[in-house]
C-alpha cells in the first residue's frame, strides 16, 4: 500500500513539473490575453509576489513575475474586473506599488501608460 501512495506522489510531482515551463520558453509576443495569461500560469518564475488581499479597494488583485529580478509582468485586476497585463515593469516599481500608502494614486502617476499592455 505504501509502495502505491508513493507511486501516485511522484506520479503528481512529475506531473506538476513537466507543465512548467522556464522563462526562456516565454515567446516575445503573445498573440491574446488568454495566451499571455496560460504563459505565466504555467512558468516558473525567478520571482512571483502579490499585492496583500484588501490593500486597495481599487485593485481586486495584483501580482508581479519576474525571470530576472530587474523586470517582470505586472497582471491585475480592478474593480470593474477587467483584467491587464503589464510586460517590462520594473522589480523598483512593483515593490513601490506594492508599498504605496494608496496604490491607485502610485498606479495612475508611475505606471499607467508607462509600458506595454500585453498583448499589444
């Protein structure tokens, strides 16, 4: 039975990485937001964080990928529950938005239309 249950474990764990991919699988353009979001659900970042739950009204959720640890895709959601994804943001800005007494207010004068809506 034991030999059973370990089998099913490693069965999963193989499983789970052979979905993931590198960053370096990542293509230089996505050609929809369902491709772009299928693309980061599914590769292993050198850095992944999120904005805490209830930190902004505004934002509904907010995430930051990054392979280097220089820049990453910044992807959230708002009120209205439209969903972005922001490619090149800075690890500097992500940690400023993140920090902002009012996240929205730091959105709408160091991020927005400061880089590329994926897709473009």
């Amino acid at each position: 039975m034991k030999n059973i249950f370990l089998v099913l474990v490693l069965a999963l764990i193989f499983q789970a990485t052979a979905k993931a991919q590198t960053c370096d699988d990542l293509p230089a353009n996505f050609r929809s937001y369902n491709e772009a979001t299928r693309a980061i659900q599914n590769t292993s970042f050198v850095l992944s964080d999120e904005l805490p739950f209830g930190k902004s009204s505004w934002f509904l959720s907010a995430a930051y990928y990054s392979c280097d640890n220089y820049f990453g895709y910044l992807v959230y959601s708002t009120q209205d529950r439209t969903e972005h994804i922001l490619e090149g943001v800075p690890l500097k800005v992500w940690t400023e938005f993140k920090t902002a007494k009012v996240t929205v207010t730091y959105y709408i004068q160091n991020v927005k239309g400061k880089y590329r809506m994926v897709p473009d």
